[in-house]
C-alpha cells in the first residue's frame, strides 16, 4: 500500500528512513513545473508520476 499526499502542512525536519535501494531527490517546484517535468521525462518515478496526472485531472 502506498500513501499519496496532496498536501502536507507542519513538516519538520528529521532523519531519513529510506530502503536500501530507495534514491531520493528533494527539490522545491511549482505544480505546473512537476508537470512539465512528467510530459518531458525529466520524473520517471511512475508513483510520482500517478499522483501528479491524477491530482492534475481530479
């Protein structure tokens, strides 16, 4: 099961508790920018990629 958010509001910062073959890269970019980052294969994580095109849709 997987989580998806559309907004999280009170984050604070802490350590990482990643898989150990989980890569993350943290950016701070507009939701417009996401999507054009989707059309233009720049974001190939294909979970990222659901939770923009839904919210962009619904």
């Amino acid at each position: 099961m997987i989580y998806i958010y559309l907004r999280a509001l009170g984050l604070k910062r802490g350590e990482q508790n990643r898989d150990d073959d989980e890569f993350i890269l943290k950016d701070i970019i507009s939701f417009e920018e996401a999507i054009k980052m989707v059309k233009m294969g720049k974001i190939i994580d294909s979970k990222t990629i659901i939770a923009l095109i839904y919210f962009e849709k619904f």
